[in-house]
C-alpha cells in the first residue's frame, strides 16, 4: 500500500528554489531514508508530508486518515518529568482517552528505557530527551513515524542505541519510518531504501547498496587468481546475484576450492561525489 506519493512536487522560497519537480513515493512498512547534505531541503519536505509547509507546484498526496508520529525540532516541558510531558502531550490527542495515555505512556516510556526516571527533563542528558522525543512521537500509535535527524548530537552509543528502536518500532508497530539524515553511513544499516536530494532533485530513490558476498579461500593457488574479483589476498568477492554465485561454485567444484568463511559486504555508492 502506497502511504505518500509525489509527482513533480516543486518548492521554492521565493527566487530560492529548493528542489524540482522530484517523484517519489513510500510504501507501508519501509524504512525509508532521506538523504541530503544540511541545508538541501531534507525538513522542508518532511513539514509538506506533516501539512506544515505547502508545495509550490506539483502533488504530493499522504493516505487519508493515516495516523502520523514525529520527531521534528522536538520541544519539551523542562520542569516536567518524562511521564508527565507525556500526560500533557496526550491531553491534546482528540483519540485518547486519559486511561489510553497512562497506559500507553508506561508502556513507551519502558519500551525507551525512562520507565523509571523519575527526573525533571531539564537534568536530561541529550539522547534521553531524544528518547523522550521518539516516546511522544509514538503515543497515539502511528502508522506512519517521521523522523528528521534524531542523530544529531548523539554519541556513538547513543546512535546505536537509537538505531536500535527504530528497528523494533517496525517489528513491534509495523510502522512505516521516513528517517533523514546528511551522512547516509548513519542510517543505511536501518534503511530499506533511499530518497536522495542533491542539486535540487532525486538522484536516487532505489536499493543502493550493492550487496556482496566475500568468500574467504584456503591456499588459492596464484594460476587461479585471474579468475576472480578480489576484496583482498584470498578474500573473493563477487556480486550477490544467482548467476555469479552459480558460476563462482562451479570453479570452486572444478578446481578442488575449500571454502573458510562466508560473509555478507554492503558498499554504498558515494552518492554526492
């Protein structure tokens, strides 16, 4: 099922042009990521899918009636615990009923490790307000969940750790995630796919990963390296595609080949050279 879907959408702040007349679209239960260098137009797109910002020209079309979660310049209440940001946030919803809020702001609040946090958010370290955050962007149990750049600021574990809940956000909710980042080594372990801005349009929206495999040979013989692509000394590497595989087997059967060790390589196009 398509939840948004654009056709040569076009924004532009006044001679500013953003981007272009870009088409793409997302389809339930992705984890998309945006990509872009800062200042290319990344949270101006996620504010025309949240009905923030209105296009210039073209369609952009989000599924009716789809419950929307974000995480967007996230504002909190400094002087108020985390549950109770929560309860206050929840009071807004015209959906939840304030038992619905109780329940579901012990189950988010445990579910990002603040369950028992009982500090006001003003003594909060940066990643436990993004936890925080990422908790009220679930309260109403989106199906859909925007994130614009929840890494920023974070610490190398931090990063980890927040990578990890959007993984069990999809398992647990079956959400889909639009996730946006400048540096598409920070999000391309999460993402399905890519929507990719630069010089004012999409150069990419599909798989870029090139997935590999690289298998790891006891005693090659030198006459035989010719024969194969190598990732280093005795490490062949070869696209992960049925064809290849079954014609790197059949040299490795004809030529008596032991095989050490498997394993799977992801290479990222370098996409803003």
């Amino acid at each position: 099922m398509t939840i948004v879907i654009a056709e040569k959408l076009s924004k532009s702040f006044g001679r500013q042009s953003i981007f272009n007349e870009i088409n793409f679209s997302i389809e339930s239960g992705e984890i998309i990521g945006l990509v872009g260098k800062n200042g290319c137009g990344k949270t101006t797109l996620m504010k025309m899918i949240l009905g923030l910002c209105a296009p210039t020209s073209g369609s952009l079309h989000v599924k009716n009636n789809i419950k929307i979660g974000f995480l967007l310049d996230c504002k909190l209440f400094d002087y108020l615990t985390a549950m109770e940001n929560i309860k206050l946030f929840g009071s807004y919803s015209k959906d939840l009923k304030k038992e619905d809020i109780e329940k579901n702001a012990k189950e988010l609040l445990e579910f990002v490790g603040l369950d028992s946090n009982k500090k006001i958010v003003k003594s909060f370290s940066f990643g436990m307000k993004q936890r925080l955050g990422l908790a009220l962007s679930l309260l109403e149990r989106p199906e859909f969940l925007v994130l614009d750049e929840p890494f920023v600021g974070l610490d190398a574990i931090g990063i980890s750790s927040f990578m990890n809940y959007i993984k069990m956000i999809r398992q647990k909710f079956g959400t889909t995630i639009l996730i946006s980042s400048h540096q598409l080594s920070e999000i391309e372990e999460i993402c399905d796919r890519f929507i990719i801005i630069k010089d004012r349009g999409i150069i990419q929206s599909d798989e870029i990963r090139k997935e590999k495999i690289l298998f790891i040979i006891k005693r090659l013989p030198p006459s035989l390296k010719k024969n194969f692509k190598f990732y280093d000394a005795n490490t062949v590497l070869i696209n992960n595609d049925p064809t290849e595989i079954n014609e790197f087997f059949e040299k490795v059967v004809e030529n008596n080949l032991c095989i050490e060790k498997v394993r799977m390589l992801k290479e990222s196009n370098n996409i803003f050279s």
